[in-house]
C-alpha cells in the first residue's frame, strides 16, 4: 500500500477543451499556472513531426501566435514548471478543427487522486468549460468532437 507522501513515478494528465484559442488566452493560462515556466523543446516544426515542414520556429510564441492564426493545423506544446511544485508542467494540445486542449501534468499518488482532482477543478474553473478529464500519461485527441467522446468516456466510466 502506498503512504500518502509517495509519488508513483509518473504524472497525472488533466485536460480540458477550450475554444479560447487565442494568444492572450493562452499567455494568461500560462502565467498563471507556470510563471516560471521552460520550454520543452528547442524547435517547432509545422507541421509536427513531418518531414517536410512548412514551418520552423525557433521558440513556442512563435508557434503559438502561428497555430491560433491557422486553426486546420495541429500541434502540441510542452513547458516545465522549474519551481518545486506537485504541478510539474503545462501542456497545449491545438485541434484540426480551432480548439485548443488545455493540459496540466502533475504528480499523482494514484490511487488517491487528490492531487489532480485539485488541478483539475482549478482547470475547468479557469477554462469556464467541464468538457474534460483526467488521465495518466496519455495524450488527448487533436479534434475536438473525438476530444469530446473521450471525455464522456473517461467520465462515464
């Protein structure tokens, strides 16, 4: 049986739909939840993960303000929260249809879910949407009505 202190070693992913897909949306999320935030990767590549890209960017603004401009393409954006915390990172996860799934990953002591039930409601409430769920190292779909199917799936179960 695990204490109440012990983490399991990998993270709990909270998410939640949006069709708030602009860049002062998203700049506020962030400075809210990650302040202190590091990007995850040194380049972005549009479209992500081809071999062909049509666009390189040198850092996640860039991208940012290229994806809520162009809302066919899909893509995902990682940051890190460098401060010690239970939420260790913020992730976008942009849909081929102009919605944006807003992500937290954090800590979880599974089966106790307190953790991120707590950075889930405090997602939802931010987000103004109850279109999401919790689940543990697995990303969400890049369209928002099979974003929406998982979801009452998650949530039915």
């Amino acid at each position: 049986m695990t204490s109440k202190n012990e983490y399991q070693g990998y993270f709990a992913d909270c998410y939640v739909l949006s069709d708030k897909r602009t860049v002062e949306f998203i700049n506020d999320f962030l400075d809210k939840f990650v302040p202190n935030r590091q990007e995850s990767a040194d380049e972005y590549e549009v479209p992500q993960y081809s071999d062909n890209p049509t666009e390189i960017f040198d850092n996640a603004n860039d991208t940012l303000k290229f994806l809520v401009d162009n809302p066919d393409f899909e893509h995902s954006i990682y940051w890190r929260n460098p401060d010690k915390s239970d939420l260790r990172g913020v992730e976008l996860f942009f849909t081929n249809d102009g919605y944006v799934v807003m992500g937290i990953y954090c800590e979880t002591m599974y089966p106790n879910t307190e953790i991120e039930d707590i950075f889930y409601k405090k997602l939802t409430e931010y987000c103004g949407s109850e279109i999401g769920y919790i689940t543990y190292e697995d990303t969400p779909p890049f369209n928002s009505e099979e974003f929406i199917d998982k979801a009452r799936k998650h949530n039915n179960s």
